[in-house]
C-alpha cells in the first residue's frame, strides 16, 4: 500500500476488529519498531488512508498506530522491552560493525534493526541530544520526547551504541570511519541548510529560520527560564511565520503558545498549502491567524535598534500550474504592510555541504542532495549507504524511516570477513567508539589575565582533526547554550584541545569558573572551515592583528605560515598590561620568536600606553601600509591581512586596508547555535557584484574576506540577544 515502512494494514485491523490488541501491536512491530513516533507525525491520509481502495470515510491509521503501544505500556508499565536469545552483539562479536551517521528517524530504525540482527551498531549524532529532526523540529506537544527516549533505551538494550557531538565530516570522514572498523556505513543526516528569500531587510534582527526558532525551543528549552540559550521575545509580540508546510504549522503553533500573536503568510491559497489538513485545524483552533495569498516584497526597521518592525507583502494571485501542479503564484502590483516583531522562515531546507565536501568520491545531484544507485539505497561509494532527506532532501519522517529500513535490509547481507577478521574490527570499531564517548574533562586550567582563563581538555578525535583556523561548539552543562570557541592549541598526542575563554556574558562566566576534572556537557568539532594558506615566495609578510582573546585563534594559523617559511607579523593589542598574555619567553608568542627570530616581527599595542605602543592595532598597521605605498626604506610588501579579534576592530581593520587593495581576511564568531549550517543563524550579509548574498560563518568561514562584509548590516547582529544575556546576567549574579 501507501506505507513507506511496509506495516500490513488489513491484518493489523482485522486483529483489532477481534480484540486481539497485543497480537496487532506485535505485528507492528515486525515493520515499524517505532510506531509511537511515527503514528503522530505521518500524513496518513497521502499515505495508507490516501491509497486505500475504499471509498468512505478513512480510519485514523495514525491514531490507532500511536494507541496501540500506548494501550501495552497501560498494561504492561515495567515494559520489559528484551527479545528472546539476543546477545550483546559486540560481546558476541560474529558480525562486523555499523556506524549510523544521525540520530533520526532513518538513522534510528536502521540502528534499531541492525541491532536486532545482531550486528554491532554505533550511531553518531552531531547534537548532545539523540532524535535528529524529531527532537530539535518536531514540538513536544506533537511528539512527547519521551517516545523518542524510549527508542533510545531499545536501542541500547539491543547492544547499540552512541556517540554525540560528533559530526561526520568534521570530526572525521566516512573513509576514517571505515578505517576504525566499521565495515558499512547508513548516513541519515537530514536536509540542513534553511532557506530565505533573499528580500531586502532579511538581514535584519528578529528575522529567524523556523530550523533555529524551534532548535532554541525544543532542543535547548530557551522557553524555559533556568536554561541559558536566549530566546527572542514572543509574549504579546506580532509573530509572522512565511511558508505553509508542517514545519510553518510548529513554528506558528510553538508562538502562539509562548504569548504571541501569530499569523501564518502564505503565497497560494490554502487549498494549494501542502501541510497536513490535522495540523492546519490545529493552528487556526489555537487563534493562529492565515494570510493567503501574499508574499513578503521586503522587510522594515527601527533604524537604531537595527530590529524587524514591518513587512511590505506582495498581494497574489494564482496563475498557471507549475512543475509541482499547484497554480503559481503571480504578483498583482499590490501591496499590504503590516506590523511585525518576529519573522520566521518556514521555507524548507538545502542540502548541507558537510558530509559532500569531505568526500570527493560522494556523488551528489545538482541539488547536493547524495545520489543513491537504482533501486538501493547505496551510494556511489562502496558499502556507505544514504537515506531520508540527506539523498531525498526535504521530506517526511516516515519516509525517512522506509529508507533506514530498506538500508539496513541491504546492509545485512553477506560477510565475506573470516571470524578472526570480524573480532579484530569488533574491537578496533569499539576502541573507536569509547574515545568518541570519553567525557570531554578539563585536564589543566591556567588564569591568564582578568577573567581571561586558558583550558586544556581531553577530546582526542577533535584534536586529531583539528586545523588551525578551526572552532568548536561548546555545550558546557546541561543547561548552558552552544558557544562557538576557536581552537588555540592541540596535542595529538595527549589527545587534547586548547580554549581560551574571556567571560563576558553569562555562559563564558560559567565556563570559566569551571576546575580540573570538570566535564564538559559536549564540545563538537572541529567546526568551519580551516585557514587557506599559500607561500609567499618574494618574501611578503603577512600581518594578524589580534584584539585582546583575539590572540588565541591568531597563533595557530600564524605558526603554520612560520612552518611554511612565511614572514609573519604579529601586531597583538590589549586595553592594558594586566590584560596581555602569552608574550613571555617561556610562553606561545614567546617560544615562537625564539623558534623563528628572522621570520616573526612582534609588537604590542595597549589602549593605556602601559604595554607596547599607546595605539590600538590599527595605528602599527596604517604605517606598514604606508611605508609599502610609498616603497619607503627596507619596508616588506604585505601579502594579506588577517584580523580577528572585536567585531568593531576586525571593521577598522577592513576599512583600513581597502583602499590599499591588500588582501585582509576576518574569523568571525558569530552567534550560532547548531554551527553546522542548519539553523542559519551564523548569517554574514556580504555584497558581490553589487547584491547582498547570505554567507555561513560556520560552514563558509569563520574566515571570510572582509572586504566584501556588509559591516553596517553584520554588526548589528551581535546585539540581537543583549537584553536575554542581560537578564542571565542579574539571574546568576554575575554583573
């Protein structure tokens, strides 16, 4: 029939019809281990009600779906979950290994049905949190997270292993993963990067992808008031939701509950809206307000507050049908504004580059979607298999799990692997997994200027992955919020990571509080893209200015251009000399001057003259440019500039250099939250050709040519939560 998953509908009911609930609840289970889930958010009347041979009025399939496993928890409260003469796969040992990329619905019914055939299964999860989209998409008030849990503990009972804060492609590659034992692999990532409609004004606070609201949300329960993250305002706030689909029904559903008032914009009518009839009549029964017909023409702010306040709507109307069969939408000439606070784009999503990029031999579609061979979910690399959104790209869950099924019947095939062969990548692929699940500890914390600490922590396979010009997200209690943290520093072979920390807002303040032996909640990594380095072979220098903790992300990629031959100079301000760090002999800065003293031109620059020159960086760097202008004395032409540090510096900087056309490259830390490109919030509005164009700077940067940033647009974007950090701030006591 229409069930992706294969569940045998007729017999299930007829069961029902003779009271023999258990029996039907177990036939169930033979397709779907995960019927909880699936029967509250699968369009069942597209799918086995929409096929159905008869006519009359359908039976709620989903509803009966999600009441059958609830009825056996009635009845069976302990839920001894357990199938007979099930061992331990990886005690067991007679199967080789799994790794399952994502937590999701393909990922976790493809782990669920390994498992129970015995194979060895590790799934890896770039979230602290297991669920993929049905955690951190799906509100709770439609899908309990306790369902989710429950798949969890079945897993685990199976034998089934996890991993999180581990994103394949950054922290390692589906090759490595193979080298570690594995010998095959299901990627079920999901669809990533959200989409926008690139109008004017988009750029502006207070304008959000519905992947990063609901992640605040439901993920990092920044509704809640003793969680960190910040959240935008909603109570009494004029809320917009663009876009007419099932994640516009959440988004929309999610604001109204936290006080807003909402109203849902969209393009076509409602006939042509393509969520489902159920969760449409629940919007517009909770007071969720429709506009049909309009389109947002661009979007209008407050000038000083750089916040959202208006929207110009485009009014349409309906033309001829286009590829997807509804009528297209066609611009009248007439407009409507409105007033706004909070704008959510429920746009659907692109594919996320991550997994494609680390892997050559990955085929992709035009759309960057993975392509899968004919009638199988392999792909074109050998014994890596893809399923749901990563190779469909935006679709259902329950069509996310018909893949994970279909995979892992096509993983579960022949071994042609020797029983010794098998243990050696048991072992090696369980060896692999305890360092991916070690507790991330701080091992070393040295304090070096005032609320500025220095932390060495144990992450063995981010240090072994680890670039210079690299970040990681931070997580560092359960309750904290994700803090994007650039690596200073790596030891492969201790197998830990360097942070410097300066607390300034609430989060970093905790952090810095934290002692030897403290564990981290989760550090994922290493994130972005690593620093682009070239030999300059005339003997150009390349200049970092580096503002206070801007010091630590400079020195890694600054040591590299020493290795290389490069000539560096370091021009590294601080407000004061109690601030300053690392310029010791015996310390970072220090050690490199001993090491390359022909190669390395050092100078300091304080705000109080205490320290170095009585300049900011800025001062040092307007003389180097000049003296390459005017070719004066035994000056160095500058081959690039690379800047980090304060936002406003790393501009001054830019500014600086522009009209002098020297290369100058800023790392920027934006906010983020997922920092792997799915909830957009990282945006950098740069302009090419004279266009503004939306840049990641977690998965196009943190480096970016700065250049080309629209500063007066991107800064204001730091200052989008200042009120929320306010608040945490007289809530901890820490101002």
């Amino acid at each position: 029939g229409g069930c992706p998953v294969k569940i045998r509908i007729p017999e299930m009911l007829h069961l029902i019809g003779e009271g023999k609930f258990k029996q039907a609840f177990d036939l169930i289970k033979e397709s779907n281990p995960l019927p909880n889930v699936t029967g509250r958010v699968c369009p069942q009347e597209i799918q086995c009600q929409g096929v159905c041979t008869l006519n009359k009025r359908p039976i709620e399939i989903g509803q009966i779906e999600w009441y059958l496993p609830q009825s056996e928890k009635e009845l069976n409260p302990d839920d001894d979950f357990a199938i007979d003469d099930h061992e331990n796969p990886w005690a067991k040992a007679e199967k080789p290994p799994v790794a399952i990329v994502g937590s999701g619905p393909a990922g976790m019914i493809n782990a669920y049905l390994l498992a129970k055939e015995g194979y060895p299964v590790t799934v890896f999860e770039a979230f602290h949190e297991l669920g993929g989209v049905l955690r951190y998409g799906i509100p709770e008030f439609r899908l309990p997270n306790e369902l989710i849990d429950d798949v969890e503990r079945k897993i685990t009972i199976l034998g089934g292993k996890f991993v999180t804060n581990f994103i394949v492609g950054k922290t390692t590659t589906l090759e490595a993963l193979k080298r570690a034992g594995f010998w095959k692999i299901f990627i079920g990532t999901g669809a990533g990067l959200p989409r926008f409609m690139n109008v004017p004004g988009e750029h502006m606070n207070g304008i959000m992808s519905a992947n990063e609201f609901l992640t605040r949300v439901n993920l990092m329960n920044a509704h809640l008031e003793d969680y960190e993250t910040p959240l935008p305002k909603v109570r009494g706030k004029q809320v917009i939701i663009i876009g007419g689909g099932n994640t516009a029904m959440d988004a929309a559903r999610t604001a109204r509950r936290l006080g807003g008032n909402v109203t849902i914009v969209y393009r076509r009518t409602q006939d042509e809206m393509p969520v489902r009839v159920e969760e449409l009549h629940h919007a517009t029964e909770e007071g969720i307000d429709l506009k049909q017909l309009r389109a947002p023409r661009e979007f209008i702010g407050n000038d000083k507050t750089h916040f959202v306040t208006h929207a110009i709507l485009d009014v349409m109307e309906l033309g001829e049908a286009d590829a997807s069969g509804r009528r297209r939408p066609m611009i009248t000439g007439d407009t409507e504004e409105i007033q706004v606070d909070l704008v959510i784009m429920a746009l659907g999503n692109a594919s996320n580059p991550i997994i494609k990029d680390a892997e050559p031999e990955l085929k992709t579609s035009k759309w960057g979607t993975i392509e899968v061979r004919s009638g199988s979910q392999e792909t074109s690399m050998d014994n890596v298999f893809a399923g749901g959104d990563a190779n469909r790209g935006g679709s259902t869950a329950i069509k996310a799990a018909g893949d994970g099924m279909a995979a892992a019947k096509e993983i579960a095939s022949e071994i042609a692997f020797s029983a010794s062969e098998i243990q050696s990548l048991v072992k090696t692929a369980e060896a692999y997994t305890s360092q991916g699940q070690a507790p991330q500890r701080i091992l070393e914390r040295i304090e070096l200027a005032e609320a500025v600490v220095e932390l060495v922590v144990y992450s063995p396979l981010i240090a072994k992955a680890a670039r210079a010009g690299q970040f990681v997200r931070v997580l560092a209690w359960e309750k904290g919020e994700l803090v994007p943290m650039t690596i200073a520093d790596w030891d492969v072979k201790q197998g830990t990571i360097t942070l410097v920390v300066q607390g300034l807002g609430s989060s970093s303040m905790k952090i810095n509080q934290m002692q030897v032996g403290n564990a981290f909640a989760g550090i994922a990594g290493p994130l972005g893209l690593p620093s682009q380095l070239q030999r300059y072979e005339n003997g150009e220098t390349i200049v970092f200015t580096a503002g206070g903790v801007g010091l630590p992300p400079v020195y890694p990629i600054m040591r590299e251009h020493l290795k290389m031959g490069n000539h560096v100079t370091l021009i590294s301000g601080f407000r004061n000399r109690d601030m300053k760090f690392w310029d010791e002999p015996d310390k970072r800065v220090g050690l490199l001057q001993s090491e390359y003293p022909d190669l390395l031109d050092v100078i300091y620059t304080s705000n109080d003259g205490s320290f170095g020159i009585k300049d900011f960086v800025t001062g040092p760097l307007q003389e180097m440019l000049d003296k390459m202008k005017h070719g004066s004395g035994n000056s160095r032409s500058i081959g690039e500039i690379v800047t980090i540090g304060p936002p406003l510096m790393m501009r001054a900087v830019s500014d600086l250099s522009k009209p002098y056309g020297v290369k100058t490259v800023a790392s920027l830390n934006s906010i983020m939250v997922d920092a792997t490109g799915m909830c957009g919030a990282c945006m950098v509005p740069v302009i090419i050709k004279g266009k503004m164009i939306r840049k990641h700077a977690c998965v196009d940067g943190p480096e970016l040519d700065a250049h080309i940033i629209d500063w007066d647009k991107f800064l204001p974007r730091f200052l989008q939560f200042k009120s929320q950090e306010d608040e945490n701030k007289i809530r901890h006591g820490l101002t």
